[in-house]
C-alpha cells in the first residue's frame, strides 16, 4: 500500500535558518521602534520559543553562545570604571543581605511549586534553584534528575523574569534600545582597527581561559580580563553596534530554542504553576529591592535588576539599555550565582524533602 504523504510543510534547513533570522530581525527592528528595553535579545527570544515549538529542528552551537556572553561580557568591563568599583565594595554588606533574601525567597516558592506542582521531588528541586541555568542543569543531572524539565523550568523563569524586566524597565529606567550609548561606529581608521580586534581578542581569550574554570565563566571571563586590560589602558574597548546586536540576537536565539515540542509536552501540565510561580518569585524580590534602595543609595531599577532571579547575561543586557547602575547589578548578580553554586546542592535536597510521596 502507498504510503501517505505527510501533510506537515518541513523545508530545508538552510530556508529554516533564513526564516529565523529574518524572524528575529524584525521582531528587533519591531521591539526597538517602540524602545522596548534589550529588544534585540527579547525579540529573537520570543520568535526563537514560537518557531521552536511550532517548526523545530534547528539548535544553535554552543560555541557561538558563549562567544556572544563574552562579548557582552567586555561590555560589562567598558562600564566598570574604578569610581563604580569603589561603589560596589562600599555595598557589600547590603549586597550580602540582598542575595539572602533572594535565596529565601527563591526557597519558600520551589517548595510551594515542588508540593503542589505535580513535578518529581528532585527534578523539581533543581529547577526551582536560582542560579545560571546551564550550570544547574549540569548538577542536576549528576544528580540523576531529568535534565530536560530542569532546564525547561531554568528557562520558563528566565523568559518571565526577562520580560516583566523589560516592561518595568521600560516605565523605571531610562531606555538606550540596544546598548547604543555603549556601541561605537564600525572601524574606519587603523587605530580603531587595532583597538577592535584586541577587544574581540580579548572576548576569545577570557571564554577560552575561563569558561571551565568559573561559573558562567564565559560572561564572567571576559568580564575580568576586560576590566584589567582597560583600566590599566593596556587596550581601548571598541564595540560596533553590529556585533552588539549579533550578540544580543544569538543569546536570545539560544534561549528560545531550547524550547521545542517535547520540552512543552513535557512540563505542559505544571506550565502554568511554574509561570505563576516564577511571577510570584519575581514581585516578592520587587519588594526586596525595595527594602535595598532604602538601605544604599541606588535606584529602584537598579535594586530590581540586581535581585531578580534571572540570568547574569539578560540582567546586565537590560541594565545597560536603562542606564541602571551596571557595576552593582553585576556584582549582585554575580554574588548569588557563586552563592548558589555552593550552596546549590543543599537547598535542591532540602526542597526535594518537601515532595508529595506520591510524585513520581
């Protein structure tokens, strides 16, 4: 008997990438025209989740994700003069408080979502913990949890926290679409040449030396490098609009298409109590950063970015296209992701305990 031909359109990858991209750049263009806050990296995002549900197929190397941190990671380090250094370590203290309540908070929601989300115990555990996906995806299967609903419930909270980011950045901060008060103009002379080829050096070099060795290693690699490099004005950091938008498109792409049609299908019963308890998680730390712009002299916006439990990369995306204070969302960021990264383990078992035993 002949066999039916499927009814499903499934064009040739090369014609799948160019949808995509197209895709993305006008949901950028689109995103931008409105001065949404970090379009360029919400906008591929969101085109990225629909077309990876809808048609698939397609994962982009993890090399040029990493590439792409770094360079938001020199962008970081183009901003940390050493007057913002000196800021941040007059704020410790508070930095420190900060990051506990957010680790409590964070805490107090996954036990919720792990009792009454219908989710397995420590699949659950280390899918509420507020920390940098990839490296909680990583524990997590050492763990013997499933990989794939932990890193579907990394990212359905960095999409929420992402975008109520964007929106109350969009009313709190003052909006620079895209980074361009931090971009420069192409190269058109031999001395900006130079100086932009010893940045993209310096991207190479600071993923390279410290993406295995640090968490988030490849954001926080070239962040490191850049700042001693600039600062002792060994280099000038020269960052074309271009390769700011390829970035920010490439992250953002990355991100969506981690989700697809099996991911969905298989956290689509808790879906909806995982959104909502990522809403709650993210106006309960609106209410702590609150608190922090009464105990230091900072912004709201600034305070918020710094506490929400979203990833090191879209936060500081967010916090440069606002103006916000770049140096403490940074440092409060980073502060929490080797918090958890230590006590990670701990509170995943400890969340864990407060599964229902009839999880399975």
């Amino acid at each position: 008997m002949p066999r039916k031909p499927s009814s499903r359109f499934r064009p040739p990858t090369w014609l799948r990438w160019l949808l995509l991209v197209l895709g993305c750049v006008i949901a950028n263009r689109s995103l931008s025209a409105v001065h949404m806050p970090a379009g360029g990296f919400i906008g591929p995002m969101a085109v990225s989740i629909a077309y990876g549900v809808l048609v698939g197929g397609l994962k982009l190397p993890r090399t040029g994700f990493k590439l792409s941190q770094g360079v938001i990671g020199v962008l970081i380090a183009q901003t940390l003069t050493l007057s913002v250094l000196f800021k941040i370590l007059d704020a410790w203290p508070v930095m420190l408080v900060a990051t506990a309540i957010t680790l409590l908070l964070s805490l107090g929601v996954g036990i919720g979502l792990v009792r009454y989300g219908g989710l397995p115990g420590s699949t659950a555990a280390w899918g509420t913990t507020p920390g940098a996906a990839a490296a909680m995806v990583a524990m997590a299967e050492e763990s013997d949890a499933d990989p794939r609903i932990v890193a579907a419930m990394q990212y359905v909270r960095v999409v929420c926290v992402v975008l109520v980011g964007a929106l109350v950045s969009h009313y709190f901060g003052v909006t620079d679409s895209a980074g361009k008060g931090h971009a420069a103009n192409l190269p058109a002379s031999l001395g900006e040449l130079g100086s932009f080829v010893a940045t993209l050096a310096v991207v190479v070099g600071g993923v390279w030396l410290f993406d295995r060795r640090l968490p988030a290693g490849a954001l926080l690699g070239p962040v490191v490098l850049g700042s001693v490099l600039s600062l002792s004005g060994l280099i000038t950091i020269v960052l074309p609009q271009p390769l700011l938008e390829l970035a920010y498109g490439v992250i953002g792409a990355y991100v969506g298409l981690r989700f697809d049609r099996e991911t969905v299908h298989n956290i689509a019963r808790a879906l909806g109590k995982m959104i909502f308890a990522s809403l709650v998680l993210i106006a309960l730390c609106a209410v702590s950063a609150w608190l922090m712009t009464l105990l230091m002299h900072t912004t709201f916006i600034t305070a918020y970015l710094g506490t929400s439990p979203g990833g090191l990369d879209s936060m500081t995306i967010i916090a440069i296209d606002t103006h916000a204070d770049v140096g403490l969302v940074v440092a409060l960021q980073t502060l929490r992701l080797f918090t958890v990264v230590l006590v990670g383990p701990g509170m995943a078992r400890l969340v864990a305990r407060f599964a229902k035993p009839s999880a399975t």
